[in-house]
C-alpha cells in the first residue's frame, strides 16, 4: 500500500486530487496535506519520508522548489501545476512527472503507472538538480497565472483569466466574475491574486476589487478627484477607485 503526501494550497484541487487517488486505489494512504512551503519543511523534518508526493508548483508562502532549498526530499515527485508547457517542458526533459490542473483520472492512472514501473525497476527517483530548479523559477516568475481552478458542487472547473472581468472579497471571502456574469468562490486573497495575474490587464482599484481591462462599462469623475466605475455586469453596483489608486489607475487605462 502506498503512502502519499499532498502538497497543495488549493482546497478544491487538493480535495479532487484525493478523490482521484483514491478512486485508482482505496488503499492508498493519503498521509497529510499541507498548504506552504513552511508546513511541507517542518512535515519531512518530522517525519519519514512518504512514497510519493504531489507537489504543486506554486504554494500559499512561495515556489514548492524552496522545500527542495531547505530539506531533503527522499522521494519521488509529481508536480501539479496550472502553468502552460512553457515551465513543464522542463519538468519532461529531466525525466521529472507532472499533471496539469485540473487533473484529469487518466493522467494520474498514467502517473501511478510510471511511478509504479519505477518502483519495480528499483529505479531511483528523478534527480531534481539545483540548475532545473533554478531554471524553471525563473520560467515562472517571468509568467503570470493563466487559469483559475474552482470547485462547481462536485466538479472542478478551469477558467482561463482572459474570460474573468473580476475579483472581489465579500465577508472574508473572495470571487471572481467571468465574462458570462457568473460568479465562483476562489481560494485565494485578493492580495495573492495581485501577484498572481498580469498587472497590464488587471488593476486593484481598492481593498475589495481588482478589474480586468474588460470589465469597465463607464467611468464618472467623482467628488475629490476620484472615479466611480460602471461595471459591465448587470445590476452591479458602482465602485469608487480609491483615492491614492486614481493616479496608476489612470496610467493603467492607457497601457
């Protein structure tokens, strides 16, 4: 029976990706799962190295490849990502596995199956080296996030940022809008997602927004200096652009 970390900062993916792993085998042994980078170092400090983990590229506190930094890994990797090719091409030249969210059954079926094969050549795992780590950091900060993954009641739904108008926080929680005017529950903050996606299509306007160059229907100069927006969404109402925002804001409109 096999025992399996999960390293991921994204409920719903985290939980779907349990489910998968359980539905290839009930009797695998999902040991934790752990949401930082910090909580993964302090969990193989420890305790003994599990059989496999899956390992998301980017974590609630950093890059996962920090874990490799400040602890030994003793142990096979899949990496989880919602990067496009660009970052996991490096991962397949090194004999490295990866799953791109949203995990799809079959590709974890193929994964166990490689792992599996590994095991039974007494193989050792994939050498993670400094220089491919070095080199795939360096893929992913130079890219922005190109998909949300959200969970849809039992299901799990990708969508791509071009289609997203905005973000918002509503009572300690935060959503995002797409084009069609729906809305999703996200698992991240509005400050993770100012990291996350690209600032020449979207600008945090104040503490509860952030809007996609596509998502303005009017903008009304407001009282001391500040704008109000009209957002294309039906019936939403107008938001101010805070005060200390209106300068970049303006400069953003004109990239």
């Amino acid at each position: 029976m096999y025992k399996v970390l999960i390293i991921e900062d994204e409920k719903p993916a985290a939980e779907w990706l349990r489910q998968l792993i359980l539905k290839f085998d009930s009797q695998i042994s999902i040991l934790s799962v752990i949401d930082s980078v910090s909580g993964a170092v302090e969990w193989f400090q420890q305790n003994a190295a599990p059989d496999l983990v899956f390992m998301d590229i980017q974590l609630a506190d950093g890059l996962s490849f920090e874990i490799f930094d400040r602890v030994k890994v003793p142990c096979p990797v899949i990496f989880t990502t919602a990067y496009e090719e660009y970052a996991i091409k490096a991962f397949k030249v090194n004999s490295v596995d990866y799953l791109l969210k949203p995990i799809a059954y079959n590709e974890l079926e193929a994964a166990f199956q490689k792992f599996s094969n590994q095991n039974s050549n007494i193989q050792e795992a994939p050498t993670i080296t400094i220089e491919l780590l070095n080199k795939v950091k360096e893929m992913i900060r130079k890219q922005y996030k190109t998909r949300f993954v959200i969970k849809v009641g039992e299901h799990l739904k990708s969508i791509p940022v071009e289609d997203i108008l905005f973000f918002y926080s509503l009572e300690k929680a935060t959503y995002l809008c797409t084009a069609d005017f729906r809305t999703y529950l996200v698992d991240y903050s509005l400050d993770r997602i100012s990291e996350m996606v690209d600032e020449r299509k979207f600008f945090r306007i104040n503490r509860k927004y952030i809007l996609s160059n596509q998502s303005i229907a009017d903008i009304v100069v407001y009282s001391n200096s500040r704008l109000k927006i009209k957002l294309k969404k039906p019936n939403e109402e107008s938001i101010i652009v805070s005060r200390d925002k209106v300068a970049g804001f303006k400069e953003w409109l004109d990239l």
